[in-house]
C-alpha cells in the first residue's frame, strides 16, 4: 500500500483509539465505493473547520479510508 500522512500526534495514553479506528477499517465490511465515498465526506468535514488538529486527523482519516478502497479493490 501506498504510505499515508502520519495521524497528529497523540499521547501514549490516547494511541488506542487510533489502533482501534485502523484495526475496524481493516475488518470492515463496507465496499471499496462506500469508503471512498465517506473518504469523500470526511475531506469535506476537513474544508469546513478552521481547527488545524481537526482538520489533520480527518484528512488522516479519509487517506486510511482510500487506502483500504484501493486495496479491497486490488484483492478482487
């Protein structure tokens, strides 16, 4: 897979959240078409907020959700 930015920077204390979050994209059940589409909602959520931190773990986000598109997409 291609590399993806890195999420913001977290306490140690706070990194399960983001195993959590990689760990159910990559068990989930939605199709290539609906992660690159709430891929797409989640840039737009990021347009809209004037908080940096914010706007970085939802730019994050949307780069695991084309990742785990293209790949489900390369299996097939």
């Amino acid at each position: 897979m291609a590399p993806v930015n890195p999420w913001p920077e977290v306490r140690d204390d706070d990194r399960w959240a983001i195993e959590l979050i990689e760990d159910r994209l990559e068990n989930t059940r939605q199709s290539p078409a609906e992660l690159r589409a709430r891929a797409v909602e989640l840039r737009a959520e990021a347009q809209r907020t004037d908080m940096t931190g914010i706007r970085d773990a939802t730019l994050a986000l949307a780069e695991r959700y084309e990742q785990v598109a293209a790949a489900r997409t390369a299996a097939r």
